[in-house]
C-alpha cells in the first residue's frame, strides 16, 4: 500500500514539474522575435509544357514519357536512378542532368550514356519548369505537359501499376 501511495505521489510530481516547464517554455517561444523572412510557396510544374523550355529529341510516340531531373553530385539521384534502372516500367525515360559543373555533368554522361537519352539542362531551365528537388520524376504526357511528379522511383512504379490497372479496368467495362 505503501509502494503505491509513493507511486502515485512521484507520479503526481512529475506531472506537476512536467506542466510547469512546459508553461515557462510556452512563454520563452512567444517572447521569441517573429521571423522577417518569409518562405516562397513553389508552385507546381503540373500542367506546364516541357517541350517550351527543354529542348530534346522527338521520343518514340507514346502516351507518356518518364523524365528524371537530376544532379550529377547528388547521392539521392544516383540512388533513385539506380533504383529505377533495376526495375523500370515500359515507359521511354530521359534524365535531365543539372549541368551547373561541368566535369561532373561529363562523368554522369559517361556512366549513364549508354543506358538512356541524357540531356544536360541549367539551373535556370529547371526553375522555369517548378522543379526545385533533386531527384524529381516526373510524367509527361504526349503533348509534353506535366501530368505529375514524384520524388522517388517507387513513386513511378506505383503510378504506373495504377495506370495499367486502371485501363484493364476499362477494357474490362468496354467489352
């Protein structure tokens, strides 16, 4: 009986210590300055054309074509793109290297080169589309607008299982 009066008591007492140094922190934050800076909302590339900013070769006609934004010093984009490579949909696929340094755009070209279309593109090029995250993928359409973006390479995948389950759907209701 003892044991659980000192429980309850110890208990009762850290809540109590628990409560206050939360008040006295509560206060220190609301006498902190307010920030001056103010954070830009990106907008979203969904909808723009690529075709307008980023010149590159005509692409077998398909309904869409997978294009992967990247930097070559960037150990995020070598994995997502590693990634991708080991199990990619039928979907053509070009990568866009951010060429800001070109050395290393030249090494990711020679390591690349042989497995897909590479096109170096600018910094500038990439905020005119609202691509502001190495790596982002993102899917076009056949007239080059942006459908969507996903920032990983399972995002494509996933999207493209919907996609094909979606049209078996509509064979399957068209019969």
């Amino acid at each position: 009986m003892v044991l659980v009066s000192l429980s309850v008591a110890c208990y009762s007492l850290l809540y109590i210590l628990t409560y206050l140094i939360l008040q006295r922190l509560k206060v220190e934050v609301e006498t902190l300055p307010k920030s001056t800076i103010r954070k830009r909302v990106a907008s979203s590339p969904i909808g723009l054309n690529i075709k307008s900013i980023v010149h590159y070769p005509e692409i077998e006609k398909n309904n869409f074509t997978i294009f992967m934004f990247a930097s070559p010093s960037c150990a995020s984009c070598h994995g997502e793109l590693e990634d991708y490579l080991s199990n990619r949909p039928g979907i053509p696929f070009v990568c866009l290297v951010e060429n800001s340094i070109p050395t290393l755009t030249t090494e990711f070209i020679n390591i690349y080169q042989d497995l897909f279309p590479i096109i170096p593109v600018s910094y500038e090029d990439m905020r005119k589309l609202n691509i502001h995250t190495n790596p982002s993928f993102i899917i076009i359409n056949s007239q080059g607008k942006i459908e969507r973006v996903v920032y990983i390479a399972e995002g494509i995948r996933t999207w493209y299982r919907d996609l094909i389950h979606l049209s078996n759907e509509n064979k399957a209701y068209s019969v």
